[in-house]
C-alpha cells in the first residue's frame, strides 16, 4: 500500500514537471560535456519511471492472460537496460514522455458523478397513510407498504406507484415520462413514484412499493448503465501484447548477431511506444478544446469514437426536438358572433385565477395581445377536468371534451371538425362553452426549434438514421416527427421502454446515439453508445448520465459532433501510423549503429513532438458549416 501511495504521488503533474525540468538539465550537462558527481536524470527516473515500473510489476502480478503485458513493461525494460549501459538521459527521457501521455489521458476521461447522487434525492423521504379509522398518519415511504390508501395533497411527491381511489387532479410526471405538461387523472388512473401532485387532492392505493416503483427502477437503471460503461482502452496498451514480445526478439537477435548491448538497448528505446502513447490523449484534448469554443462538453475520449460510430440517432421530443415552452397556437371561434380575441379575452377571464400551465399560457398571451381581463364571479377549479365562472352573468365553461359533456355542453360538426384537425396536430385543446353550447377551441402547442429540420436533414445526408423517442401522446410524436422529416417513431414510452428500444436497435448491431433532456432520459443517455444531453435547460441529471452536454441547446451542433469525432478518429491512426513508422525507421538505424541509445531517444522524442502538433492542429479546424 505505502509503494502504491508513493507510485500515485509521485506521478502527479508537479512532480511530473520537475522531473522533465531535472531532464533538461540532464540534456545541457550533456551537450556542454560538463562532469558532476550525480546525473539530475537520476532524479527523473525516480519521479518519471518508479510509477511505470510499479504498473508494470502489479500488472504482471495481478492482471491475466496476455493483459500481463502492457506498454509500461516494455518501457520498464527500456529504462532499466539504458541505465544498465549508463545511459540515463535515455532512460528518463522514455519515462517522462510516458508521464505526459498518462497525465494527458488522465485529464480526457475524468468526469463527474454527481448525476446519480441527485437522482437519489428525488426519492420521497415520507408518505400519509390513510388508517381504518380514518385518521392521518406520516410514515417514512420505506414504511408503506403494498395495498395501503395514502392522501397525497397539491405540491405533494407520490411516494409510490399507485391507482387513484378517490379524487382527481393533474399530475407533474416530467420525472418519469419526459411529457411537459401536467396528466389529467382520475379514479382509476395509475400514478407514478416521484411524481408531482399539481392541483387536487386524490387517494391512491399502493401497488409498487420501495425497489419496485417506477423511481427506484429509474435509478438502478442509471447505476447498472454507469457500472457496466467501460472507458475508452489506451490505444497503446491494445498493441503492447505484440510491441513488447516483438522488441525484445528484435533487442535479442541484435545482442546475439552483433555481440552489441549498445545497439540491443537502442532497439529498445526506439521502441518505445512514447509517440504512440502521445497521439490518442493529445487528439482528444485538441478536439475537446475545440468542442468547448463552441459550447459543447465532450466528457471523455470514448463519446468522441463513438459518436463517429453512431449510426443511429434516438431523439427525445420535449425540450430537445421542440423549445419545450407551451405557447396558444390556435385561437378558433365556433360563434359567427364571436370574433378570435373575444373568445381569447373571454377565455383568459375564466382562465385568470388557475394555477394551470395551459390556463397560464392563454391568459400571458392574452396579455402579449394587451386583451383587458373581463370581470369573474362564483369560479370554481375542478382539479383534471377544467374551470368555471361567471362572466357578465353568463356561465362560461373552460375544460376538456369529457368534462363539458357532463354538463351537457353541446358539440356541431364545427365544433368535432375543429378537435379532430387540432388533435392530429398533436396539440393540447381548451374548450370553451357558453350556455351549454361550445362557442370556441383554444389550441397550445411546443415549438419546434428552428433548426430542428435542418439538421434531420443534415444527418440523412451523412447517411446517419434519425428517430424519436418520446413519453408523449402518439398524435403528437408523430406530429413533430412528420414536421422535422423523422418516419421512425416510437410514443408513449416510459424510461424502461425506451431503453429496451435502444437495446433492441444495439442487438441489430447499430450504434445508437440518444439526445434527451429530461432526468426520464438518463437510463436511456447511459445505455446508448453515446448520449448528449441538452445542457441549458436539461435536468442536471440528464447532463451528468450524458457523455456529451450541448450548453446552448442548439441541436445543429450534432452534425458538428459527427465530423468532428470522425476528424478526431482519423487524426488518431494516422498519428499511431505515423509514430509506427518513425519507431521502426528508428530500429533499423539502431540495428546498423547510426543510432545510439541517447540519439535514438532524441529522434523518438521528435516523432513525439511531430505526432503532438499534429493532433493539436485538430483544435482550430472548421467542421461547423457557414
């Protein structure tokens, strides 16, 4: 433990940077020809190399099968062997490359998990259970159990799966279905955990309790997601099963046909794999730079690869497709009397003392509109169905269909015509009715973002398949999929179902890619081989499930995304093929003896540099088109 304590301390980036500063100072000592007691290399080997030789020594202790191998062992080698023919410049020159590299990698994959800790909190600490005799008590919401009656009051979180008994209301289920506006229910609906009590006050019988309701299952679908995401492989250490064995025969045969150990020990240092190492983390650094001047958060060098992989796009619907803001898209008069802002203004009257989203929706545009409230009397809220109240003495009704035909509102064909074009549009319907009779429809929509179709189209010319998933209504899923150009659509999914989708479309052997914006989508954003989350106004949830966050919530940069991490994918093997070529350049030179193990580390450190510029080059090239 105190070896492996002292391994991680000295391979931080201080003593990472003393180290190379030692290495300089080695390097000037050199090529002045000055003489001192002590090499300042010795000082870099200890910083640079302890931790290489540690990771090499635990790998092959621990690790199985070929992973016992690994680029550290052979830098290990490497090292010891320079020392070996004192060449120490050499020795700590491969050892501090190695330290950037690991340093450089270490910083593209670290990311927050804070995500999960926040999905925890949502969990409803405490519940009113209702006794036999009537009477009120809370109990901690571990405590309810299958088949009690709790009371859930407005403002109140379920605590569990139920089936109201008794009472309606309008329900805030953003948390588990993604949908953003309240779901009108009644006796006999069944309502989720961790979802918002709007308006009424209901009833409900519980039929899931503790690790089975629909919130819990939620979080652990984000923990086995989180679990079973590996990250991105070193690139380096996937090839050391070949480079170390390939080296060493290399060194061997050398040491054995020349009788050389300078030459043998060179093989060995131009073999490192130092450039090799450099040309995955500085790609990645270069390309996660150049996605933050832009306002995208890449969170790790393995949402890049995949994101040049997908193949398949997965949208959700609210918040991410469309503005996720409810404004009044329809205003139409069924009166020949009437004209479009009086039956607004009339609207809004009624509709003034509701805490409803869509009864605030009609009465803030009736304001855009500078409409002057007319005066109520007697209103009256019934919670999931609608309102009431007096305007000028006449009694004006405002709610859904079922809720005015029980108080024998009558429909004409007008009246039918007018819902069913609204519905096929997907659109929430307020209707109003005087004197039993309805004089008028008010239609609220979500908003498409404006570049929403653009980019559909963007991707299908990048030959990548675009399709929804969404919690919404079916009309309405396939209302906003027809506009943007989406013929797959799948609606009405709770956050299981769209992670069985995503499963289903992986099984077929495509790489899916799921944009969400709600905590609804995190199981869904972590399955997926790659998932972004809308940044500004997502859930903080959603970001911290998401490999990938858009912080402007301008979906265009999804095509972005693509070429840049196809760019990035590119930039990568070619500088793996690059850094290959000058090693094995290199080893050739060292087998004749043009090279010796502190020119032969010099010309490796210059393949470095020339791999590193290449990738850092990927920083300030456009992928955004004008």
């Amino acid at each position: 433990m105190m070896i492996k304590k002292t391994a991680e301390f000295l391979m931080g980036i201080p003593m990472t940077i003393i180290g190379g500063l030692f290495l300089a100072a080695s390097l000037t000592i050199m090529l002045k020809g000055m003489t001192i007691l002590l090499d300042p290399a010795w000082i870099t080997v200890a910083i640079c190399g302890l931790p290489l030789l540690y990771l090499a020594v635990s790998r092959i202790i621990y690790n199985k099968g070929i992973s016992k191998i690994s680029s550290a062992l052979l830098i290990s080698i490497a090292m010891v062997a320079a020392i070996f023919i004192g060449d120490l410049f050499a020795a700590g020159e491969v050892a501090f490359i190695m330290a950037i590299g690991a340093i450089l990698e270490d910083k593209t994959v670290e990311r927050a998990k804070k995500g999960l800790k926040k999905l925890i909190s949502l969990a409803p600490q405490q519940g009113r259970r209702i006794l036999a005799d009537g009477k009120e008590e809370m109990v901690k919401a571990q405590e309810i159990k299958k088949g009690d009656i709790l009371r859930i009051l407005p403002g109140e979180i379920i605590p569990v799966d139920g089936e109201i008994v008794n009472g309606n209301t309008s329900i805030d289920q953003s948390v588990i279905t993604g949908e953003s506006l309240p779901i009108d229910k009644e006796t006999g609906d069944s309502v989720f955990c961790g979802t918002i009590n709007r308006f009424g006050s209901i009833d409900i019988q519980a039929t899931k309790v503790g690790e089975d309701s629909s919130l819990q299952k939620l979080i652990r679908m984000v923990q086995e997601a989180e679990n079973n995401k590996a990250p991105m492989q070193r690139t380096v250490d996937k090839w050391a099963s070949w480079l170390v064995p390939i080296a060493l025969l290399i060194a061997i045969i050398t040491y054995l046909a020349l009788n050389d150990i300078v030459r043998a020990v060179t093989v060995l240092v131009v073999f490192c794999p130092c450039a090799l190492a450099l040309a995955t983390p500085t790609a990645i650094m270069a390309a996660i730079g150049q996605a933050a001047k832009h306002g995208v958060i890449i969170k790790s060098g393995d949402a890049l690869e995949q994101m040049g992989k997908a193949d398949c796009i997965a949208f959700d619907k609210t918040g991410t497709l469309t503005h996720g803001n409810l404004l009044v898209s329809d205003v139409v008069p069924l009166d020949p009397q009437l004209s479009a802002d009086e039956l607004l203004n009339l609207a809004a009257a009624v509709e003034a003392l509701s805490e409803h989203p869509l009864a605030k929706a009609i009465v803030s545009y009736a304001k855009e509109k500078n409409l002057l409230s007319a005066a109520t009397d007697e209103f009256a809220m019934i919670p999931g169905k609608g309102v009431k109240a007096k305007v000028k003495g006449d009694a004006i009704l405002c709610g859904n269909k079922n809720w005015l035909a029980e108080h024998n509102v009558q429909f004409g064909q007008s009246a039918a015509a007018a819902l069913e074009r609204l519905r096929e549009q997907g659109k929430a319907v307020i209707i109003v009715a005087k004197d039993n009779t309805c004089i008028g429809v008010i239609a609220l929509s979500d908003t498409l973002r404006e570049n929403a179709k653009a980019m559909i189209r963007e991707l299908k010319q990048m030959h990548t398949q675009a399709l929804l998933l969404t919690g919404d209504h079916a009309q309405t899923a396939r209302f906003f999929a027809e506009q943007v150009g989406i013929s797959s659509v799948y609606s009405e999914l709770l956050p299981a179902e769209k992670v069985e989708e995503i499963q289903r479309l992986q099984r077929e052997g495509r790489k899916i890619c799921m944009i969400g914006d709600g905590v609804n989508d995190a199981p869904a954003l972590k399955i997926a081989d790659v998932g972004v989350a809308m940044g500004s106004m997502g859930s903080d949830i959603a970001v911290e499930a998401a490999d990938i966050a858009l912080m402007s919530d301008d979906i265009s940069k999804i095509p972005y995304l693509k070429r840049l991490s196809n760019a990035t994918i590119n930039t990568i093997k070619f500088g793996i093929t690059l850094s290959m070529a000058i090693n094995f350049g290199a080893i050739i030179l060292s087998v004749l003896g043009v090279l010796n193990p502190t020119t032969g580390a010099l010309v490796h450190n210059a393949g470095s540099v020339v791999v590193v510029l290449i990738a850092a080059l990927l920083y300030d090239r456009k992928f955004i088109n004008s």
